[in-house]
C-alpha cells in the first residue's frame, strides 16, 4: 500500500459520519429511501442527501435508482456486510464491558416447548451458569404457538420451539431435528407389529397433544385420515407419554423423550422410519437489539455450541 493510499484510508477512517453508515444500513434494511425515512422519523430528502454525501465519501454509488425504487450495487452489498458488522460490534460492547468486570447479574428467560432432549441445550446452561453464577435461569414450558406470543409480546428473548408465522421480529436458528414415532403400549393388540400403511390406523384410539402438537404431524394425521377416534389428549409431551403407556390409546410421541420407556419395554415403535415425520426445532430470538446483557450472553454461548456442531 502507498503512503498517499494509506493517508487517505486514515483520512475516510477519521472523518466519515456515522450517522451516514446508519442511514445506508436502514435504507436496506428498509428495502427503499422513502420506508427509511419513515423509520428513522426524517423527511425522504434528508434520508437522500444524506446517502448522496456517503457515495461521495467513499467514491462510489451504493444504489441503483429508478422510479421503481433503488437497488443495491455491489459496492453497496460489500459495504452491507462492513455495516452490519460494525454495527453488531457497537452492539456488543456494553455486554462484553459487563462481562469483562464481572457485572453481570440478571434472569434468562426462555420459554419452549416441552421434552426438548438436545445436548448443545444442556451443555450451553451448564457451562453459562459455570461461567456466570450471578445469573438466573428461568425455564417457561408451553405449547409452540405459546413460545411464539411470549416472545412476539417481549415477555421472554429466547424461545426454543417450532417455526411459525410471527413476522420479521423474531430470528429462527436451526437447533436440531427432532423425529416423531407412533407409539403403543406393552399390552396393546399392535405391541410387536410393524405398520406399513397408516389407513389401517383408522379406528384406532389416539392419544393427541393439542395445542402442542407439531405441524407436521397434524398434517399426516390428516392426510390419512388418524385421530378421529380420540381416545385421550394431554397438552404436554409427557403427560401425552403417560397415557400411551398405560395403554388410554397409541400416539405420535418425540422419540427423545419417550426412548427411556422403550427401552423398558413399556412402548412399542409401530412405524417404519420412512414413515415417521421429522422437522425442525428452532432457537428462536427477537431481532431487538435491545435485549439485556445477561440474554445476549446466553444468545452468544448457544450460537457458539451451534456453529462448533455445524463444523
């Protein structure tokens, strides 16, 4: 690098405006100059000025204009992902303070559905209350749709559950994959029998889960026509468990938490694994910067675990 060209990187790096860097990460995030404004409480043409004076700082035009709106240049994608960046570290800085002289104290609070068998779970609020024993945990079970309003109505920051429709306020991470198997009890006619076609289940008395039961086996009970002989419901996981196995009727269970009893004996697998439904468990957090310092470091601990696992 010459002397003039590094002059004029430390020339740009002292005199650029902030305030500029944040209007051009809102326009994209905004999706337009005019929903920018609206956002950030300014009028269109201060919001357009305002990025005319970055692309003349830096050399460069960030957007492509039309009257269909704006898009973004590739100059403008680069610098994105600096903004996003930078932002995220100016973000971090009060939490790593915290952290750095042992000012931490505080409540997690996370909210998910029941029988969550997930060992980067456990591993993360062992090795986080290790680390910061001043902190809280607070655990909230409840059915999916549940974990969804508690974290829409900022009641909790972190939500362990299903993917729904709760809107752009909260970020989904993929946890793991969790698989269902239907299930009967020792003494059951179909104890020891394997079922190749689901519509033989018809008349079969069904355990189901309520409010609580994934998507996607709701949608294969539907599709062939099971649960319409009820023989018992139990919005919890475990409590779902208990009448399958004392034999109310047979039922979709996570095979994480009924695997104790199988081994047992007390519960029988009736589907080959082609045929049982598997979909994604979720780590779920609202796109609120805003959160406490306690939270966001549980957040970081958990992303950690999920990145080492994905490598």
């Amino acid at each position: 690098m010459s002397e003039q060209t590094a002059r004029i990187d430390r020339d740009f790096a002292r005199n650029v405006d902030w305030n500029l860097l944040k209007v051009f990460l809102e326009i994209v995030r905004s999706g337009g100059i005019g929903a920018a404004a609206r956002t950030l409480n300014k009028q269109q043409p201060s919001v357009s000025a305002a990025l005319k004076r970055l692309e003349d700082q830096l050399g460069a035009r960030l957007f492509d204009r039309s009257t269909s709106g704006v898009r973004i240049t590739p100059a403008g994608r680069a610098l994105h992902a600096l903004c996003e960046e930078m932002f995220e570290h100016v973000r971090m800085a009060q939490h790593q303070v915290a952290q750095a002289t042992k000012r931490v104290g505080g409540m997690v609070r996370i909210q998910l559905i029941s029988s969550i068998v997930c060992p980067e779970f456990d591993a993360a609020i062992a090795s986080f209350h290790a680390r910061h024993p001043g902190i809280a945990m607070e655990l909230r079970v409840s059915a999916w749709r549940g974990v969804l309003e508690a974290l829409g109505g900022g009641e909790v920051e972190v939500g362990i559950g299903y993917e729904g429709s709760a809107g752009p306020e909260l970020v989904y991470e993929p946890l793991f994959v969790e698989t269902q198997q239907l299930f009967c009890a020792r003494g059951h006619p179909l104890y020891g029998r394997k079922i190749a076609r689901l519509e033989d289940l018809r008349r079969e008395g069904f355990v189901l889960t309520g409010a609580d039961e994934p998507e996607a086996v709701t949608r294969l009970r539907g599709r062939h026509g099971l649960g319409a002989e009820q023989a018992g419901q139990a919005e919890d996981v475990h409590e779902a468990l208990r009448l399958v196995s004392l034999g109310v009727g047979i039922g979709f269970l996570p095979v994480g938490a009924a695997e104790g009893t199988v081994r047992a004996g007390k519960l029988w697998p009736l589907l080959p694994a082609h045929l049982q439904p598997a979909y994604e468990i979720y780590l779920i957090s609202r796109a609120d910067p805003s959160r406490d310092t306690a939270t966001q470091l549980f957040l970081d601990e958990m992303r950690r675990r999920l990145r080492a696992k994905r490598v």
